[in-house]
C-alpha cells in the first residue's frame, strides 16, 4: 500500500517505518504534499479532507485519523466514495491533568508572578489567588477525560458536577459526582472545564447567554475544542468580570497560538500581493475579509490578558499518549489490510464511546 502520514515528528516517522515496513510510506508536511495515487492517509486534526480532496486522490481507500475527534474530516463525501475512516478511539485520557496544570496556573495566577518586570513595585494584594477546596467544579462533557477529572477535582477536595447528553448515573454514583443540567451548572459551577465533543449541537456552547448565566467569577478552563467557545463572548465577559480568569489548550484559530495574529496577517497579506502579481486577472473573491483580521486580533488580544493562561494545543502531548496513539494508528492500517477493518466511522453514527478505563473505575475510592 502507498501511505502518507501527515504531520509526523521524525520520533514517531521511525517507529511507523519500523512496524510498516512492507508498505510504501510518505512523510509530508501538508495535505497539499499528498500525490494523487495515495491509497492510505494518515493525518491529524490540522489537516481537513473534503470532498475537493478526495476528488483529486481516486486510488484512496482509508484515512487513519490519529486522532479521536474527527470534525475535520467529511463522513458524507468519505463514505460516498467508499473510503474507510479510522480513529484512535482513546489516547488522552490524561488530558485530565493538564486541565489542572491550567487551572493551578489561573488560580494561582502564575503568569502574572512569573512575569513580573524586576523593578516592579511588589505586592501581595495584586497577586492574590484563590483555593480550589470547596470550590464546584462543573464539567462538560463527561466522557472519558471528562471523568478523568473527578478524582482529581475531588482530591483538592473539591464538589463535582457535570453535564452530559448521555449520563452514566452508575459512574456518578461511583465517583461521587451529580449530573444537572447545563444552566444549572453553568449557574453553580465555580470552574468551567470543557471536554465536550465539537458539534452542531455543541458549537458556541459558551456564548453571552451562556456566560450571562454564570457565577459571576467563574473561571473557564477548554482542553476540548476551541469553537466550544464563541471568542467574542468570551473577551466580554473577561472585561465585564462575569469570568475571573481562563485556562485554554485550544482555539477556535489554533494558528494565533504558535504565531502572533499581526505575523499571520502579514503573511496571507504578502501572500495575496504574490498570487496578484503572478495572476493578475485573477477575479475570485479576496480572503481578507475585515472579519477575519478582526478575529485574529481578537484572538492575539485574547492570548496578552495577564489572567488568561494558553498552551498550543499541547494538553494531548506526552511520551505515553503519543505511542498510544502510534500504536492504535498501525494496529488500524494494518486491520484495513488484513480485511478486518477496527475504530471505523460511519456518517450519522459516532463511534461508541468506549468503556470507561480501569484507572477511572480504580478511583472510586476516592471521597
């Protein structure tokens, strides 16, 4: 077979040239590197395949997403065209505590120590934090990370609740949570945390009437998905003090946090000024919408504010989730292989959400 990975560190191309030594691979930097006769495509959430895409590669038969969620790939025009789709269906599990390294940072206001000009007048008032015990934790999508995140709440020992379309009163009852609605928990919560599936339904989940139905105070924490959260809303209810401080791993423009929002700009900018002079009759429409640059600053604003804590998407990213994630990536190619595919997706119908894992289970004891 002739695969193309995507978006793979030289550390992780070793180990598939190893375990997939009888096929022919390809590392590329970019979907747009990916020859038309590829017949396997492996790639990560940066990286979306659409009908267009899948229009100029007719050879290929299975995209190995190495991820869980899989918004950035088309079922509909995959499944049409008979391409299989694969998962990794879990991998970040302890994407729980980099949930509280965020919050740590936020209630502790570690940024704001850490960056302190030197002549500075000190002061203890300006630095001044908050205790997790005896706060409400209110938790968004209780899956598996999301219930990763109990014993952990319940360590500092703080009050657990969560909300979920599909909730697991056998799980709440173990680890010693509540399930309430989401204007209950929204009106509770002390903390936010989001670990919520990105969807129609749950798109903008957090907009000004979600945030005006807050405690005020709160504090917001997404190691999710970044358009779980309508940015603008987000930055009002920052200046209006609805919410006191945010821990986010995750954009709703992801590329604002490996780069400032005016170097961004600049470059589609001169990249425009190039494609005019080299198609000088070009007619089609101009991407620099006003919105767009409006967005980006936003966002770039957003990521300055001393009581905003950002990571790159990193919440995923250790030694053990990332060989999870390699393994389960060959285990799958090679089930595809075999004709015996595993983790596939279908349109309309997400996969079933796996068991909740032994640690989760071993944790009860917790209280």
């Amino acid at each position: 077979m002739k695969i193309y990975f995507v978006e793979v560190d030289s550390s992780e191309r070793e180990f598939f040239e190893s375990e997939l030594a009888n096929h022919e691979l390809h590392f590329v930097s970019s979907l747009g590197a990916v020859e038309g006769d590829a017949e396997i495509v492996s790639t990560f959430i940066y990286s979306r395949i659409d009908g267009p895409f899948l229009d100029r590669h007719p050879a290929l038969k299975l995209i190995a997403t190495r991820s869980t969620t899989h918004d950035h790939l088309e079922l509909e025009s995959c499944a049409k065209r008979n391409v299989t789709m694969c998962i990794v269906p879990s991998y970040g599990d302890y994407v729980a505590e980099h949930t509280f390294a965020l919050l740590l940072a936020v209630s502790r206001r570690l940024r704001e120590s850490m960056t302190l000009e030197g002549d500075s007048r000190f002061s203890y008032e300006a630095l001044r934090g908050f205790e997790l015990r005896s706060k409400t934790f209110g938790i968004v999508g209780a899956g598996r990370i999301g219930l990763h995140t109990v014993p952990i709440a319940r360590s500092f020992g703080m009050n657990v609740i969560a909300y979920d379309i599909r909730p697991r009163p056998d799980m709440a009852a173990e680890l010693g949570f509540k399930y309430v609605a989401f204007e209950q928990l929204l009106a509770d919560s002390d903390i936010v945390s989001l670990h919520a599936n990105l969807n129609p339904s749950s798109y903008h989940i957090l907009d000004r009437e979600a945030f005006a139905r807050c405690r005020r105070g709160v504090v917001v924490i997404n190691t999710a998905r970044g358009k779980l959260i309508d940015t603008n809303a987000l930055v009002e209810a920052l200046d209006q003090g609805i919410v006191r401080g945010a821990g986010l791993d995750v954009l709703g423009e992801e590329s604002v946090m490996r780069r400032r929002a005016e170097r961004i700009i600049r470059d589609q900018i001169i990249q425009k000024l190039h494609e005019r002079v080299e198609r000088p009759t070009a007619t089609e429409r101009d991407p620099l919408r006003a919105k767009e640059i409006e967005k980006l600053m936003r966002l770039g604003d957003l990521l300055l504010r001393p009581e905003v804590v950002c990571t790159p998407h990193t919440a995923f990213n250790c030694v053990e989730a990332i060989e999870r994630i390699n393994r389960v990536t060959v285990e799958n190619i090679k089930a595809f292989v075999a004709g015996t595919p595993i983790n596939t997706l279908s349109p309309g119908i997400a996969l079933e959400r796996a068991e909740i894992p032994a640690a989760v289970e071993r944790s009860r004891g917790i209280r």
